[in-house]
C-alpha cells in the first residue's frame, strides 16, 4: 500500500479534475485520468476504444496506463492525488453491466491507495457534458453511487467532498492531507 497515494473519484462532472488541478497548482503532485486521454487519441485516430464502443478495450487501456501511473508515482515524495484510481475500473465495469475479469480485481486489490479516499459527490448544478462526457445526469449519480460502493467494497473509507468552490474544496482536501 501506498500511504501517501490519494484518489479523488466520483461520477462525471463533479469536479475531479477541477479540484486536482488546484492541487497541483498548490505544488501537490497530481496524476491525471487516463480515461479522457484515452478517449481523445481514439477520437483523433479513428480508433473504438471508447466507453460508448469498445468498453472492454477502454477498461483494458485504463488498466494499463493506471498501473503504469501507480507504478511511477512510487518515485514521488509527499502526497500524490490520483484523479481516479484503478478501483475506478471495476466500477466502471460494473456500471456497464460486464462481467469483471479477474487479473482486473487483482489489480485493484494489489495496488492499494491510502485508505482514506475523497469522493466528489454528484452535484446537479456543476454538471456539464462535453465532447469527451457524454453521460447523462442520471448515468453520473449512478456511477458515483457505482463507484462509492467499489472503494467500500474494497475496504476504502469515503471522505465526500463539500459541494462548494474548488478553492474550498482544495482547501477541506490539503487540510485532510495534513492530518
């Protein structure tokens, strides 16, 4: 397990990104989610590797370039917030209705984040789509609910984020961190 290794996760649009980018624009060392990347090299190159094709084959890239994050993160002193973690896989897969395979549950399983997890719960009135979030408001509180149940299952404790401006939010999760 790595301690110093914190995932900010939650639904789409509930402002993941947002707050790491203000952690990292604190000097936190921030990894960013592998899932959008993924999502624009498929959209530029034709590819089907995306959550409303291929899901399997996105799952299976987010897998690999989140081991690959996890693993050179380890070189990083301090904390190290992770916009979504590899438990984020499992969820999503569950979410999709598809059978887990197992080197996937391993995965989530050996590479341990610190216990204490922040979740940005859904929040109807920052929720956006785009070109790269394309689900609906009711398929985003699912997947925080997904996604909720995923880390507990895990053995993770939730820490839901206040629903207030980045700033703050920013704020609640450096003083969380400074416990």
């Amino acid at each position: 397990m790595s301690d110093h290794f914190f995932v900010a996760t939650g639904g789409p649009g509930a402002g993941k990104t947002g707050l790491t980018t203000e952690l990292a624009r604190r000097g936190f060392h921030t990894i960013p989610e592998s899932g959008r990347a993924i999502i624009r090299e498929e959209m530029a190159s034709g590819g089907d590797a995306l959550p409303w094709a291929d899901r399997m084959t996105y799952a299976k890239r987010m897998l690999e370039r989140d081991l690959s994050a996890y693993s050179a993160a380890k070189a990083l002193s301090g904390p190290v917030i992770f916009d979504r973690g590899i438990p984020d896989i499992l969820g999503y897969l569950t979410l999709c209705g598809l059978s887990v395979p197992p080197h996937v549950v391993t995965a989530a399983k050996a590479a341990r984040y610190n216990a204490h997890v922040f979740l940005t719960p859904y929040w109807d009135e920052i929720f956006t789509q785009d070109t790269e979030r394309t689900q609906a408001r009711a398929e985003a509180k699912a997947t925080c609910a997904v996604i909720r149940e995923t880390y507990t299952a895990l053995g993770y404790q939730i820490t839901e984020l206040p629903r207030t401006d980045i700033v703050s939010r920013a704020d609640f999760v450096s003083a969380q961190l400074a416990l």
